[in-house]
C-alpha cells in the first residue's frame, strides 16, 4: 500500500493535554481536495492534536485556486488559535502565480511548526529514448520540446522544471493537470513525457518500474530511492527543491496561544507514532516557529522574484 495511504490510518496519540484555548473545536484547513499528500499529512496529525489540546480537531478541506481559497478562510479568520491553515511550498508559489489574490500571505498568515518536507524526483515514461538527466537536458538545449505534466500553474510540479529551464536553457513544454493523479496517468500512457513531483507520491511507481526515475532534485539521494542519482550526481547542481508542509494561524494570534499549538504540533509529529508514519512516508523531521517563520521567509526570497522574472501566472 502507498504510505501516503498508510498515513490516513493513523492511531490516536497519548499527549498530555495542553491549557484550553476558548473554544471546544480546533479547525484544521486544507487548502486542497481530500486524499492529497496535504490533506493526509493533517489526518496524521488530527488524533494526537485533539489529545494534546483536549479539544475536537477536525480537517476542512477547502481547495481551489492553487490553494489560496482555503488560505484567504484563515487569513480572514479570528486570530485566536482555533484556525490553522496545513499548506505545502505552493503557499508560497501560489503568492506569486494567482493574479489578484484576495490576501498578503506574506503578512497575514503567521507560520508556527514545519511538520516535515519531503524530496522531490524527476521521472520520465519508460519509453522516453534518453538514459539519464544529462541526455534530457543536452536534447532540450538543441531544441528538443519535451512535454512534462504537473498539477497546476505554480505548483512545485510546474516550477521545478521552470527552473530547469531557466538554468539550463532547455525549452519543455508545460502541460497542467488538476493534480500529480492525472498527470501521473497520462505519463505512463505516453502523453506527456516526464514531470517532477514528490518522492512518497512516485516511490510505488519507480518500484514498479512504471516510470524511470532520472534525478533527485536534491544534494543528496533519497532513501527511499537510493539507486537514483542526486543533482550534483546528475550533473544538474542547480536544480533543488523540496515541498514541505506546515501548520499557520491569522497573523496577530497573540503570542502565548501561537506558542501553545507550536507546543502540541511538535508534541504530537515526535510522538512515536507519528514521528514513524511521517519518516516512513520520506519526511524530515519538523522545525519549530522560528526556524520555519526564516524558511519560509527565505523561500520568498527565492520563488517571488523567479517566477515574476518567468512571467508565470494563472491567466
């Protein structure tokens, strides 16, 4: 069983209960449709998180628009704890795709724990006549117009191979999909010819040997996949990027109830329980307030200019 799959079984975690906050119900947003990596991450978490806080945790999935649908709900929120946005790197994508955002989610949403992040891995349809990332790129430096999938404009599926084009001067062809599912099909099918994505989600298809796994977008190789080279390897050091995922409150959650959750997130993702489903499905392990707040910032820094220099929007 994929263990993303593996992760929606998640058992209760015994934690000490934390002082009450106001209400009886925490919310937990996903910014994305049920099933997805986000959306099991958050029901990983969803049984210790009612025990750590001695209150009802419930997941709401509201998707839509790169995510920034279920993030102006907790911006627009009360900033008293008991709304939290679960989002991945695209939160910060999403900032600089999506025209017209209804909110500043540099300022207005405050993070309070990294839950973990993840590798991700390029992979090509078993029929694609290149054998290595140094084959892909040499035949997209002469022209050659490969098409790679993603699951939407401004995902980390879509800007990692912008930046294999920028870097590399290569010159692939976009194809958006409403999610990694989709254009995972199409790949195998020979629609499309390679995408990027996260590594939990393409373990079980490299096993298979579905697909063929040519690069880890990373300085190190994956455990899951130690036979696939990483980017220095590869002879792509410019290529890196990884998708994390981590819990927000409205900005101007005061102080001691931001400092509360950050306690019981951490309390409950190094629960043994957690902290094992977690590592199983490729994650690192979690950063607290303040080392997530500079991650986050520095990931700004990063992705904003980029993709405005890229001109990649969503219209």
């Amino acid at each position: 069983m994929n263990t993303w799959k593996k992760c929606l079984l998640a058992a209760a975690v015994v934690a000490a209960p934390l002082a009450a906050l106001a209400a009886d119900t925490v919310k937990i947003v996903v910014p994305f449709a049920a099933g997805g990596p986000v959306d099991m991450v958050g029901r990983v978490l969803q049984p210790g998180l009612s025990t750590a806080l001695g209150k009802t945790v419930i997941i709401d999935n509201r998707g839509g628009v790169g995510g920034t649908i279920g993030g102006n709900f907790v911006a627009k929120s009360p900033a008293d704890g008991l709304t939290l946005l679960l989002a991945s790197s695209s939160f910060v994508m999403a900032a600089g795709t999506v025209t017209n955002i209804p909110y500043d989610a540099r300022k207005e949403l405050s993070p309070v724990v990294m839950v973990g992040e993840v590798q991700t891995l390029l992979v090509a349809r078993n029929n694609l006549e290149v054998k290595d990332m140094a084959e892909l790129v040499a035949k997209g430096k002469a022209g050659q117009k490969y098409s790679y999938g993603s699951s939407g404009i401004g995902s980390t599926m879509h800007i990692g191979v912008e930046m294999l084009n920028a870097a590399y001067d290569t010159h692939f062809i976009h194809v958006p999909y409403r999610g990694a599912g989709p254009a995972l099909t199409d790949l195998m099918a020979g629609t499309i010819d390679f995408l990027n994505a996260d590594v939990p989600v393409l373990v079980p298809y490299v096993k298979d040997k579905r697909v063929k796994a040519l690069v880890i977008f990373d300085t190190k190789r994956s455990p899951k996949l130690p036979d696939v080279p990483d980017n220095v390897e590869a002879g792509v050091p410019k290529l890196q990027m990884t998708n994390w995922y981590g819990l927000f409150v409205p900005a101007g959650t005061p102080p001691a109830v931001k400092a509360q959750l950050e306690k019981a997130i951490l309390s409950v993702a190094n629960s043994p329980d957690v902290a094992s489903k977690l590592s199983e499905a490729g994650m690192s392990k979690p950063l607290d307030t303040a080392t997530f707040q500079a991650r986050v910032n520095a990931d700004f820094d990063r992705w904003i200019p980029f993709i405005k220099k890229a001109g990649i929007h969503s219209d």
